[in-house]
C-alpha cells in the first residue's frame, strides 16, 4: 500500500522547510541499507533546489552542484553518503552502468535522484517518491513512501512549518 502527504509550498522557504524535514526524516538513525527518493516533477518545478537545501540543511557548506552534465555527484555529511543523481540527459538506462551506479547500491546512505524513470532497471527502487508540481500560489510536493523504511520517513517527515 502506497501512502501519500500532500505538502503545500507557497514559496522558497517552504521548499527549504520540507527539504529539512525530509534530511531529518532520512538521515535518522544509521541504516545498513541505501533510503532512495526519486524526485519527480516537470523542468523548474523545484527538484535541484529541494536537494540543495537537504544538503545545506545537514551543515554542508560547499557548493552543491546540479550533477546535469556529470549525472551524480555524492557528498559525505557526518558520516553518511548521499549521492545526487540527475538522470535527465540520460539517453539509456544502460549508461548507468559506466558510472559505476550497481557498486553504490550496497552502501548505506540516501540516494536523490531527478528524472528517475530514465535510469530504470538499473536503479535500486524507491523508498519515497517526492511529486514537484506547480499549483495555485507556488508549488506542492506529493511525498508517497513504497516501503517500510519510506514509511517510516514519510511518519516522521510530519508537516513542515514555521521559518527555517
């Protein structure tokens, strides 16, 4: 069974309010296991910047960086690996292989991958899906969880509020 929060983001802010709460909902306790969420939504419907503001929001102070031309880029935050993939430029799902993705599919960490139907067959399958649509006043993400572990992150992902 698939369940699904609705979550409203009128603005930027809200956008970094639900990217914080996902990181504190996905980087909980360690994990033998990768959590993977695919990011979802049309061209500028927010993706990079909800992974931008997970990553800034765990205390990483570089430059993160759309992986368009390299495809993933990873970054190592306390301890854990989190790996940003942007599938889009992808022409085969094949291509995933030279990128050595099957190797990091035994680590744990979190996987962030954008366009994610492109990597198919050759990705691990998702704990959670974030759905990034345009709606009246701003955007609204659509977070569904596939498993129990993305169960227990949608659980404790609650409902974002306040300021950042």
């Amino acid at each position: 069974m698939t369940l699904t929060r609705r979550i409203d983001l009128p603005d930027e802010a809200a956008t970094e309010r639900l990217a914080a709460a996902l990181a504190i909902a996905c980087l909980g306790p360690a994990t033998t296991q990768p959590l993977v969420i695919f990011l979802e939504g049309d061209l500028g419907a927010g993706k990079t910047t909800l992974v931008r503001a997970l990553i800034k929001s765990r205390g990483y102070r570089g430059r993160v960086k759309s992986p368009t031309y390299t495809l993933i880029e990873s970054y190592v935050l306390n301890g854990t690996q989190i790996h940003h993939l942007d599938l889009y430029r992808v022409a085969d799902a094949e291509e995933l292989t030279y990128l050595g993705v099957r190797d990091l599919v035994s680590e744990p960490g979190l996987w962030l991958i954008e366009w994610p139907h492109r990597g198919l067959g050759f990705l691990p399958p998702a704990d959670l899906r974030v759905l990034l649509s345009y709606a009246a006043g701003g955007r609204a993400a659509d977070v569904s969880a596939f498993t129990p572990a993305g169960s227990a992150a949608l659980d404790a992902l609650g409902q974002p509020t306040g300021p950042n």
